[in-house]
C-alpha cells in the first residue's frame, strides 16, 4: 500500500476509432479516446534491512501482482544497464527505467542519492485491461458488464492456451482486450519516476493541465522512446501519446527522431538527443461530442497480434503497389468524413443545443436505417443534427468496408466474419452511430459509438446475448496524473 513516501501515477487505455494502418505515416491522422481504464504505478523506496549499500548500484524491486510476479532489477548508476536478478526479464519496465534514469542525470539529478536503498515499483491494471471471460465462466455468472464491475479491482489476469489461438494470428501469453496496455503501462511507470526523481510535477485529476504541459512533453518522450526500445520498432506512438495526454487527434512524429539511436550508442547520448531534438507530432484535443458514449466489448478469441497483421499489410502495399493505393486513399478519405461528421454534431451541440438533443432524442429509440424517416424533422438539412449523423454513419461503413477489403487482399483478419456479424447486428439495434474493430483489428475487441446510456444498455445486452463481454470503461478524456492514493485502498 501507498504511504506519504510512496507517489502513484495512473495512466489511461485507448481506442483508435480511425487512422487504422494509415495513422502509421505522416501525415494521416487518427482519432484515439483515451479510456476510464486505467493503469497505475506505486513508486516508493524499497524497505531493505541491510545495512551496506553498494554505491556502484541499486536494487529495484518489480511487483506485479495480477500476474503474481515480483522481480529484482539491479541498475548500474554508471552504465544505466538495468539486469534481472532472478534471469526472469521485462523489457518494458527496464527501459522505462534506463530512459528515466538517463534523463535525471542529464539533468544533474543526484540519481544514487534519491534511490538510496532501492525502489519499490508496483504496477496494476484496470480489470478491463485483461480478459476474465475464464472466471466470469467458471463463476456460472452472466456475461455482461454488471459481472465484470463486480469482480474484486485488479484480479489476477488470466494466460491464453494454446486452444483459444484463432488461425492466422500469433497470440500473446497473457489474454488481453487490446486497451493498450504496454503503453499505458510504461507511461505510468516513466512518469512515476519522474515525479520520484523530483524532475515533473504531474498534474492531479480535475486540475487543469497547460501549467503542466512541459513536464507532460517530458513524460511523452521517454515514455515514447522506452516504449519503441521494449518492442524493439518505431510505432505510430498514439497509444502513448494517450495515455500521456488523453484523447487528441493525432499525427504520429517522424520515425527518424527515434530511428537515429542504435544498439551501439549509450541510452545517456539517445536520451540526450531525444530531449533536444524537435519532435514534430501533432496533436488536437478531440472527444466525443456531447451525449455520444463509447461502448467496449471483449468477443472473447484470445487477442492477435498487431505487428504480424501491420506486417502483411504493409507487405501487401508494398508488392501490389498500382491496386493499393486507391484503396488507402479513399480509407483516407472515409476516415477524414469521420471526423468531419463528429466535428460537426459537436458545432451542432454548441450552435443550437435543443435541436441537437431533441435530435439524439428523437433517434435514440431507432435503429440508425430509420433516422431519415422521424417524422418530426423532415428531410435532413445540410448543416443540421441530422444530417451529421447520417453522415457520419455512412462514412464509418465506408471505413469497415475498406478496411475488410484492405484485410482479404493482404489475408488478415482485420475484421473476420465473426466481427463483421456481430458488428452488422450492433449497427441494426437503436441508437447506435457506429460500430468496428479498433486500431489494427482482429479479435482483440469491438466498439460502439452510441447516442446515450440507454442505447448503451442495449449494446450490452446484444452483445451478452452473442457471446461478447462488454467492459465496463467508456471515454475519459483524461490523461496521465498524479493520483491521491493507492488504489487498492478505496472502498
């Protein structure tokens, strides 16, 4: 548990709801929501009864109790390496660690004073992070969100057998819903030692964030840089660059300011670099507009794997060049349709707020086919509530339907059959926008975008019905803070 010594940072999940495959190159953004699920770090000194320190060194102690592991790393204060003692690794927590240490003693942070004896680090997940169909199952209750909230915070997470591995996907060991949770993770940890390390102050939940934005700059790059070093690739960063400012309209940053560093320069000289560099992301705060709610569901098939599907992808540009890119032009776009359709029911809201709600009002009870028919607004006018919405519907199908074809030309399951029936079916009910698969794809997990609470109840129910956990988080546009306390001690 957390004491007045120990600091505790959360960091949220995301979903990217378009950019898919394109946010990859400048300068094709992508719209990501920042999740309620969240990820916290505990930083704290590490209790060590010896009485001798070796000045040469420290000892930091990993604690991961929803995987029941707890593991010893040894940072050398010169060399930064950062080695397990029990030979059992973590590639994310050892460069979160090195980049952070780095760019303390760049900034002539007494490193080995402030982590005089050690540090103690322990992180934790959000239950949405993780999948616990098994124990939902094996409990005989229903599957559906109330069953979910109600497991104890922070259960254990459960591994994927070999049985539930969907053909033409690598599965990762531990079952997850594809929040994002490596970068949420790293994000978490980088900026709670940061805060130790006495080099930011984050920002608290509720506080305002512009007096922040320069120790929050500082978060983003290390935590950027940490989480490309653990997967050894450049990525977009979007997942990052929620979970360190919320939810934005993003344009990743060149893959060169990353890519300069190689395995042979010192992490001391690529932290120095990255610090001084000129990062050239762009980002726009963006969120739902008002009364639209964000639905989450977990279908249950393991999870895929991101690089191999953004692999083929690419390899499909690549060798099919002429047929490709009117493809990823018009997905292009489709995605930008999107975002303007949401921009615009967001003007509505503000222009005329009881046209907009008596709108939402009026379609909620519909399927979204029948929104056109109200007979109370007549033909949609351009400019109107309506006219956004049926816009933006109709622009969100044309994303699916790109994306499945992109999918069967580079044979990946971006949306399988089985998404794509469960998605139609979602898309036919009351008061749903849209529906998809977030970011890449696959059979990590579902969404909805939906016109209130009360269609929202009955996403879950459909989505109980087919076999779909729904999860309990929707979209807080908050990013990473500074928490009051420990988790783990709230009723």
């Amino acid at each position: 548990m957390a004491d007045k010594k120990s600091i505790v940072v959360s960091a949220p999940g995301k979903v990217l709801l378009t950019g898919a495959y394109l946010i990859l190159e400048r300068p094709n953004p992508g719209l990501v929501l920042s999740t309620s699920a969240r990820f916290y770090a505990t930083v704290a000194p590490l209790l060590n009864d010896s009485p001798t320190v070796d000045p040469a060194s420290r000892p930091i102690l990993i604690r991961s109790p929803q995987l029941d592991r707890a593991d010893i790393f040894t940072l050398d204060l010169g060399s930064l390496d950062v080695a397990p003692s029990n030979g059992r690794g973590n590639p994310f927590m050892e460069a979160a660690i090195q980049y952070t240490v780095a760019a303390a003693k760049l900034l002539d942070v007494s490193v080995g004073d402030v982590l005089k004896p050690g540090l103690e680090v322990t992180i934790l997940g959000d239950n949405d992070f993780y999948s616990h169909r098994r124990q939902i199952a094996d409990s005989g209750l229903p599957l559906c969100s109330s069953t979910l909230s109600g497991l104890p915070p922070f259960s254990p997470a459960t591994m994927n057998t070999p049985p539930e591995t969907p053909a033409n996907s690598a599965i990762p060991e531990i079952a997850k819903t594809g929040l994002g949770s490596s970068a949420a993770m790293v994000t978490a940890v980088v900026a709670g030692l940061l805060q130790h390390l006495g080099m930011v102050s984050l920002p608290r939940p509720g506080e305002g964030r512009e007096s922040h934005s320069r120790d929050l700059d500082t978060v983003h790059r290390l935590a950027q840089a940490a989480h490309c070093a653990a997967q050894g690739k450049v990525g977009s960063g979007f997942d990052v660059s929620a979970a360190v400012f919320g939810s934005q309209r993003y344009v990743r940053f060149s893959p060169s300011v990353l890519q300069q560093s190689g395995e042979s320069e010192p992490v001391l000289e690529s932290v120095r670099r990255l610090l001084a560099s000129a990062w050239d992301e762009e980002r726009r705060g963006f969120v739902l507009p008002p009364g639209l709610v964000l639905v989450i569901g977990e279908p249950g098939a393991g999870g895929s794997s991101t690089p191999s599907m953004v692999g083929a992808v690419q390899r499909w540009r690549r060798e099919k060049a002429a047929a490709a890119q009117p493809v990823w032009e018009a997905l292009a776009e489709a995605n930008s349709q999107v975002e303007q359709g949401l921009c615009q029911l967001a003007e509505c809201a503000v222009s005329d707020r009881e046209a907009y709600e008596r709108t939402l009002e009026e379609c909620i009870g519909r399927p979204s086919h029948e929104w056109e028919e109200t007979a109370w607004a007549g033909p949609p006018s351009q400019g109107s509530p309506l006219a956004a919405l049926l816009a933006t519907r109709a622009a969100f199908r044309s994303v699916r339907e790109l994306l499945r074809r992109i999918g069967e030309e580079a044979n990946v399951p971006i949306e399988p059959p089985s998404q794509t029936a469960l998605l139609d079916a979602t898309e036919g009910l009351p008061g749903v926008l849209f529906a998809g698969v977030p970011g890449a794809g696959g059979f990590d997990a579902v969404f909805a975008v939906v016109l209130g609470q009360g269609a929202r109840n009955v996403v879950d129910a459909e989505w109980s019905k087919r076999g779909t956990l729904p999860l309990c988080a929707t979209e807080d546009s908050c990013g990473v803070v500074l928490e009051e306390s420990d988790p783990r001690g709230r009723a």
